[in-house]
C-alpha cells in the first residue's frame, strides 16, 4: 500500500503524548478496512496533492477518521508488548491501569469520531462533480436520501458509513415497493420538487428502510439508534433491543413511514390545483382509498 498518513503528521491528527509509540498504530489495516471502500487509494493520493481548498479540508477529514480507526484497531497491541520472554502488559508505576470498560470507551468514542470525520468528508465531496464519480458510496447511493449525514438527520445512525450503505438496497426497495405504488400516479420527481413533501417522502423512505432492516441480524438496534456492533458490552445490554423490542420496533418503523405517505395524499388533497399529475379523468380512475393493510388503491 503507497498511502499512509506519515509518522510526523499523525500528531496533526490525533493528540497523543509526546512518548507515545506512533508506530503502535496500524494505519495499513485502517485504512483498507475503513477508508478505501469509500475513498479509494487514488483518490486518497489525489486528495493528498491537490492545492485546491475543497480537497485539502476531505483530506484532513479522512486522515482524522483514519487515525482513529487505527488507533481503536490497535488496542491491543498498545495495551501489550511481545518480547522474547513471551506478551507483557505495559506497566507503569506512577499511573493506574485503565479498567477495560474505559479502554472500550475510549474505542467506541474514537469509533463514533472516526464515523462522523468520515461521514462529513463523503458529504463535502458530494458537491464536488469531478470527485463524486469516483467515490463508490456516492455513484451507488439511494436516489433520495443520497449521503449518510442524510439518513442520519430523520434517524441516528451515529453518521456511520457502513450502516448507510448496508442500507442502501433497502432504502432502494422502500422507493421500488412502496413509494412507487402508493404515490401514483405522481412521479416521485415531481413530488420532491415541493418543499414541504420533500422531508415526508425522505421520512418515508428511511423509514421503510429501517423496517426492512429490523429483521436482519447485520444491524443493532438501540433505544435511539441504529449501528453496527462491534461488540456487546455488559453495560450495552440496558440499550440494545431484545428480538421482542426489534419486532416492536420494525412495527412502529413501518406505521411512521405509513403516517408520512399518508400526510403527503392529504397535502396533495388539499392542494390539488399544485399536483396536475393527479387531475385525472375520474371516470377512468378511482379516488385514492386507504386500506387498513396500509396500501393505498
């Protein structure tokens, strides 16, 4: 691999003590795991030369996600040392040993950091043309809600990356099921074009989607929140769902999403003169009608 943050810029991105080991920090493992499948090698590469402004502040971004998945992957290492008498712990006389809950604290919110730099450098590049055709997460986005900081505004998924696009075909299929057949006969296009439907038909999506989720085990579903587990801690079990608490939830995702395209027919109602789309000759077509299984006919 070319592309690794240099040891004297990685202070630059993370603080450390001045004593700290930086070659203790695995970045090759970060950033293959991490950041290539968003922002490819070359791209990385590119963003690194470029003199350009907008490029310069995705590069810090990503560097400052990178360093922190590298450094929570590194743990371990950190906490021991291997020498020719077997694998020590690292011992220091005037500090106390962190508790393992605070070093898992300490992963999770640099976890959550490395989320939200990573989160936000996808977001500046998908303005930028030139470089969003070349960011897979942006050409294989859903149509609607099209970056992760998206989704996570109408529901959190602490910004994270891998949850948006573990997502996406679900979010593609809350369009192609259910949006798709209960706007008709109004294009969705036309729809979005109002900004008052736009953030119900987002809501709509998003939630369906989550519904959709709710019965995978690739996801965890929390009290607030939907992410990937890393691992089940024992303090985490009072936020995790249980399969009950999933179900409910995935029901009470489907009635949101249910009640967002049901405010959207009523605007569309109460507006008919803006929607020419649904002025159709009634004597070939029916007035929409609500069913209790939540499709509209």
């Amino acid at each position: 691999m070319e592309y690794v943050i240099p040891e004297e810029e990685v202070r630059n991105f993370l603080y450390l003590p001045q004593n700290f080991d930086v070659t203790l920090i695995d970045q090759e493992i970060a950033f293959l795991q991490n950041i290539f499948p968003y922002f490819p090698e070359a791209v990385v590469l590119q963003l690194q030369t470029s003199t350009e402004e907008s490029y310069i502040e995705i590069y810090r971004l990503i560097n400052k996600a990178a360093i922190r998945y590298a450094f929570v992957l590194s743990i371990p290492t950190i906490k021991v040392q291997i020498d020719n008498f077997g694998i020590l712990e690292f011992n220091e006389d005037k500090a106390k040993q962190a508790s393992w809950w605070n070093v898992r604290d300490l992963g999770l919110s640099f976890l959550k950091a490395a989320d939200k730099y990573l989160s936000d450098a996808i977001t500046k590049a998908a303005v930028i043309p030139a470089l969003k055709t070349e960011i897979p997460i942006l050409t294989n986005s859903n149509s609607i809600i099209t970056t992760p900081e998206e989704l996570h505004a109408i529901f959190s998924i602490n910004y994270s990356p891998e949850v948006y696009a573990s997502l996406i075909p679900y979010l593609n299929e809350s369009i192609e099921l259910y949006l798709n057949l209960k706007l008709k006969p109004c294009a969705i296009a036309d729809l979005l074009a109002n900004p008052f439907l736009k953030p119900l038909i987002k809501r709509a999506v998003a939630f369906y989607a989550f519904y959709f989720a709710s019965f995978l085990n690739h996801l965890t579903f929390l009290k607030n929140a939907v992410v990937v587990q890393y691992e089940e801690l024992p303090w985490q079990k009072s936020v995790v769902l249980s399969e009950k608490e999933k179900e409910a939830a995935g029901a009470r995702f489907m009635a949101i999403a249910d009640q967002s395209i049901e405010s959207i027919l009523n605007y569309i109602e109460i507006h008919k003169d803006d929607f020419p789309c649904y002025q159709v000759d009634h004597s070939t077509y029916r007035n929409v009608i609500k069913k209790k299984s939540g499709l509209y006919l």
